[in-house]
C-alpha cells in the first residue's frame, strides 16, 4: 500500500502471487479486481454524502461485472456499489455461487467495511467462500 495525496491505493507491486493466494486469487485477478472496483468509483452518484464507492466481483466463469454507489435524498433507498454490482450481476443471468470474490474501493485512506445490509445481500449469492 501506499499513500498519494492522502489516498491509499494498491500499487502493481504491492500484489505478489503469494499475497493474492492468502485470498484464494490469482496476482492478476486481485489486479484487475483492484483497478475495476477504483474504475467503478468513477460512476458514483453521491451527491449527498460526496462518500464514493465502487465495487468488482468476479465470477467462477472469469468475468468481472462492477458497480458503483447509488444515493437517494432518501437515504435508505439508495443502493451501495456491492449491491448494484450484485444486482446487475443476477440480472446478467448469474447466481448463487456462481462468485469468487468481490472487491471494493472508497476514497477513505483506511479500508472500508461492507455495511450490515450488503453482507447480508452477498451471503445470499455468494455463500461462505467468496473474498472480500
Ligand atoms: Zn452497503
């Protein structure tokens, strides 16, 4: 890890093929993981926290399907980026243990915690065994 601009990022070469198989991973997949859930950030509609938060899963099958935090002025019916990356990954036609793992990245210089309803919302499609 390192730290720019008071933002904490992975670089390439914090991830070595021994640190990714601690997450059961690949050193590319981690990699990719890690730079489509910082991409997602950049879809972010958080106008009211200004808090934003993208999120990757990638699949048993190798695909990566991203999302991004989603806010309403009513603040519980806005959805976090692991659930709309969920989301769009059922209506893309996968399920229940069809996921490896799910990566999430927020502008917070120390990692952020899935809330209590997005660990819930993962536990139904994921199961016990994917990565976080
Ligand atoms: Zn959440």
């Amino acid at each position: 890890m390192t730290a720019q601009n008071g933002e904490a990022s992975l670089t390439a070469s914090d991830i070595t093929d021994s640190s990714a198989l601690v997450h059961g991973l690949t050193a590319e997949e981690i990699r990719t993981l890690t730079a489509k859930c910082i991409e997602a950030k950049a879809a972010a509609y958080c106008p009211y926290s200004l808090f934003r938060v993208g999120s990757a899963l990638l699949t048993h099958s190798g695909s990566y399907i991203s999302g991004a935090n989603v806010e309403n002025a009513s603040y519980p019916v806005g959805s976090c980026a692991e659930r709309v990356a969920m989301g769009s990954a059922v209506f893309a036609g996968h399920r229940r243990g069809d996921f490896r793992a799910i990566a999430v990245a927020t502008d917070a210089p120390e990692p952020s915690s899935p809330c209590g309803m997005c660990r819930q919302f993962l536990r139904e499609f994921c199961g016990g065994t994917s990565r976080l």
